[in-house]
C-alpha cells in the first residue's frame, strides 16, 4: 500500500516539474548560455556512441533479414527492411536508450550533488526557480540536440546496411541507397522524426527529477542514478510500442 | 525586523520544533545555539522560506509572510541573505561566476561593472585576486568567505549564517567573526547559528537557546551564565567555570597587588 501511495506521489511531483518547466518556459532566455553548454555536451560526447549504435544495429539488421530475405530469394529488399527498420524504429530507439544511459546518467548525478550540497537549495533561498534554472536548460538541449544524433544514427545505420549487403549479398551499392531512400514514405519520415522529441523530453525530464529528489548521500545519489537510466530507458520502450500502434492503426 | 510566533515542524511522526516565538530586531544580531539535532538548521531554513512551517506565522517588517500575495513575497525574499553550513557553492563556476551568480541587476551590468563588483566583494572578505579560481581549489575557511560574499551581492538586509566558524581554525573563525561585525556596521542584521561559545560571547546580543526543538532561554550572555534552567547551566558550564576563573584570579591579582 505505502508502495503504491509512493507512485501516486512520485507522479504527483513529476507532474510539478512538467508545470514549472512549461510556465517557465519563457526563462529559457535569461539559461541560454546553460543551454548552450549543454547541447554541446549532448552533441559532442554522444556522437561517437550514436554512430557506433547506428551502424551496427543497420549492419546487424542487414545480416538478420538478409538471410531469411535470401530463403525467398528476395535479397533485394534488405534495402526497403533496413532503411524503414532504422527510420521508423531502430535510429530513434537505439539513440534514445543510448541517450538515456548518457544524459540520463549525467543529469541525474549532476543535480543530485548539487542537491547534496545544498546548491538546489541555494537556489531557491535566493530566489530562483531550480527546475527553471537547471531542467529547462537540459530539455530545452535535449529537444534540440535528439533529432540530428537519430539522423546520424539513422543514416550510419542504412550506410552500414548497405556495407553488408554488398558483401554478403552482392547488392549494388548505388542501387541499394537509392531503393532505400525512394522507400521511405512522409508516414515513416514523420514517425521516425517525431519520436525523438518524445523521447528527449521524456529523458531530461525523468533524470532531472530523479536528479532533484535525491536523498541519503552517496548512497542515495547512486540509486537515484540507477533510477533515472531505468525509468528513461522503459518509457523510451513504451512509448516506441504507443508509437508504433498508434501509427499502424491511424495514420 | 522578522518575527516568528508559535513556529512548530514536524517530520512524520517526529517532532522538530515546536511553539518557537522569538523576534529578530534591526541591526542586533542574534545568536541561536544549541546541541547538535536540536533544530538550529531548521530554524533557519524557515526563515529563507525553503520549509513551510506546519503551524504558527512568521512576520516579516510587521506583515504576514503567509499572507503575502506573490510580488510582495519576492520582495522580502530578495533582502534575505543565507550563508549555508555547506557553503553550497555552485562546484562547476569559478569564484567570481560564484559571487556575482545572485547579483539581482546582472543581466543590465557591462563586463567591465560585473567585475568592479566582484573585486569589491572580493576584498571585503579578503579574498584579493581569487576570482579565477573554483571552489575545489579554496580551504574552508576562503570557501566560507566566498559563500558570504555571495550573499552579501545579493544586498540583503538580513543574512542567516549556519555555523559559520564550525571546522575553522581560530584565525579563521577570528576573521569570519570580524566579518560579521563588519556587516554590522554597514547596517546588516546577521541570525548566527552556532555552537561554538567563543562565538556566543563575541557575537550574540540576542541568544536563543534551544533543545529538542523548544526554546529554553533567551537574552543576553549574562542571563544565560546566571540561569537557574539545569539544560542551559549544563550547556554554558565551560563558560560559567571560565567566567569563575577569570573573576578568582582578578582577586588573587587584587591579593597580590594589596
Ligand atoms: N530533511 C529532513 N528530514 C527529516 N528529518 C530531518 C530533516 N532535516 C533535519 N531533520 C531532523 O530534524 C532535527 C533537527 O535538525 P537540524 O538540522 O535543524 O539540527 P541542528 O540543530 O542544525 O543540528 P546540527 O548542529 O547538527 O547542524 C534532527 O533531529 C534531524 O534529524
Ligand atoms: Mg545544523
């Protein structure tokens, strides 16, 4: 019963930080500088993450599908089943859980020693709203910054696709890229594109609030860590599922 | 200046202060002392309005701070300073970032008036030409100077120290001490939270002391030491044997030199 009524609470206080970062929202100007840090650090540290996860998940999908596309000898649709795989599913998915290990980490143990040493504190005895001060800034990079590294991690993984296809299956390298650009329809663009807002907001937001209850010291501030990652990772996975239905059975 | 009237807290079940009433008057600065647990932090965070008391009003200049609406609240908030038992340093900005963080006008500041007001707060916590430096690279002792300069750029007109000499060593303490007379001068009230005697007796022209969450005693050093309350005897007994020592030994002085 207490477990459940820390749900109700925890969901309650999430909800507190989703109004204070919206009314906030217009602040944005006075952490323009955070902001600007921040999304260099999402950018630059996990860009080398994102074109390893795309890659591999593109050549590792090529490999699957090519052989059991071979059964039917219809090798010449790993194109169309990569580039959709990567488009719609996996760019967004895999870059968004590698995201949520990266920034959820480090958003969460950031503001959590901050909250440690009473810097959240000083912040509001001084007057400033800490969620305007410190998430608005992270999601704010994070809605910025998740849709190019999907882009990257969407196009290493069609290049890495194709890599495989013309090793193993002998597929023309010109003709593989150009079947799997000419298969992606505005429908598969659209979802692949629009998932990594949902995503990142739901990352900054999640590690930050993990980040900003945290209590009990080191210990504390390490089991808050765990949290942030595991609760960003599960929502990425059930919002991709929401997506997904959504989208096979409305658009 | 503030008065708090009936302020009680509690944690669940826990108890940690109840019915505290004392005023905090202009330009007097009031020391609250007390062992370890009894609630001095709490107290304080009360005051900075980052715990809401479960009952009891707090009145800042005459008005309810409950009451106030939201404009008028922000007003009182920006002439109340706070000196972290932590200092709470922002760890990832250098010193003079750290000072001028709560500077209310920054945004409208060239560069050049940022850093006249950084070099004047500096100095008058002697901290000449540290500016560049972060806070893993300070002492305590310079960490807690730059935790007051930090309030002070704020321009309150209350400044609540949370055992501010706690871990220092006697010339440490001695300056910080010396700072707080300082902001006397300039017309600062100071609420100093301490368990440290020495601190007591230099700086308290109020002292409040307090166990278990209640107060047991208010008033001046001379009050305290000639209290009849058992707790307060216990507290100040260093103070009151010192006291004896000093006084026996003007009269063997006085002995001597008949
Ligand atoms: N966040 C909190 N949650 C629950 N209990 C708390 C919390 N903060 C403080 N307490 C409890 O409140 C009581 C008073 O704490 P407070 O920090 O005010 O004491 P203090 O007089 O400042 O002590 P010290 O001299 O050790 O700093 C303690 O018993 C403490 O355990
Ligand atoms: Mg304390």
């Amino acid at each position: 019963m207490t477990a459940f009524r820390n749900l109700i609470y925890d969901f309650e206080e999430f909800g507190l930080i989703i109004r204070d970062l919206l009314s906030g929202i217009k602040t944005i100007r006075d952490s323009w500088d955070e902001t600007l840090t921040e999304m260099y650090l999402i950018g630059s540290k996990a860009l080398p993450l994102v074109l390893l996860g795309g890659l591999f998940s593109g050549v590792i999908l090529a490999i699957e599908t090519g052989h059991q596309l071979k059964i039917f000898g219809a090798t010449s649709l790993i194109s169309r089943t990569v580039s959709l795989g990567m488009v719609r599913e996996l760019g967004p998915v895999v870059t968004g859980l590698l995201l949520a290990a990266r920034t959820g980490a480090k958003n969460s143990s950031e503001i959590g020693a901050m909250k440690l040493s009473d810097q959240i504190d000083a912040l509001t005895a001084f007057g400033f709203n800490p969620v305007h001060k410190l998430v608005l800034p992270r999601t704010v990079a994070a809605l910025i910054m998740f849709l190019p590294l999907t882009l990257i991690a969407d196009i290493t993984g069609i290049f890495g696709g194709m890599l495989i296809a013309y090793q193993t299956f002998q597929i023309e390298l010109a003709w593989f890229w150009d079947t799997a650009v000419n298969a992606l329809k505005m429908k598969d663009l659209f979802v692949g594109f629009a998932k990594p807002f949902f995503f990142g907001f739901f990352i900054s937001t999640i590690s930050c609030y993990f980040g900003l209850r945290t209590k009990g010291g080191t210990t504390g501030l390490g089991k808050n860590t765990i949290n942030a990652v595991v609760y960003s990772s599960i929502v990425i996975l059930i919002l991709d599922f929401i997506f997904t239905k959504i989208v096979w059975e409305v658009l | 200046m503030v008065e708090l009237k009936n302020i009680s807290l509690s944690f669940g079940e826990k108890l940690i202060l109840e019915n505290v009433s004392f005023t905090i008057e202009n330009n007097l600065t009031t020391v609250i002392v007390g062992p370890s647990g009894a609630g001095k932090s709490s107290i304080l965070k009360i005051i900075a309005g980052l715990w809401r008391p479960d009952s009891g009003e707090i009145f800042f200049n005459g008005k309810d701070i409950f009451k106030m609406c939201e404009s008028e609240y922000q007003t009182m908030r920006k002439k109340i300073g706070i000196v972290f038992q932590s200092n709470a340093l922002f760890d990832s900005l250098s010193v003079t970032e750290n000072i001028l963080y709560f500077l209310p006008e920054r945004k409208s500041l060239t560069d050049h008036e940022l850093k006249e007001i950084s070099e004047r707060l500096l100095n008058f916590v002697n901290m000449d030409g540290t500016g560049d430096l972060y806070p893993e690279e300070l002492s305590g002792g310079m960490k807690k100077r730059i935790a007051i300069a930090r309030a002070l750029a704020f321009n309150p007109k209350l400044i609540l120290f949370d055992e501010p000499t706690t871990g220092l060593d006697p010339l440490n303490s001695a300056s910080i001490i010396e700072l707080i007379e300082k902001l006397k001068e300039s017309g600062t009230t100071s609420v100093v939270v301490s368990h440290i005697l020495n601190d007591v007796v230099e700086l308290g022209e109020q002292i409040i002391v307090i166990n278990d969450g209640s107060i047991v005693e208010s008033g001046r050093i001379e009050k305290l030491i000639t209290s009849e309350d058992p707790f307060v005897n216990k507290f100040f007994y260093r103070l009151i044997k010192h006291d004896r020592i000093m006084k026996s030994s003007y009269n063997m002085y006085e002995l001597v030199n008949v």
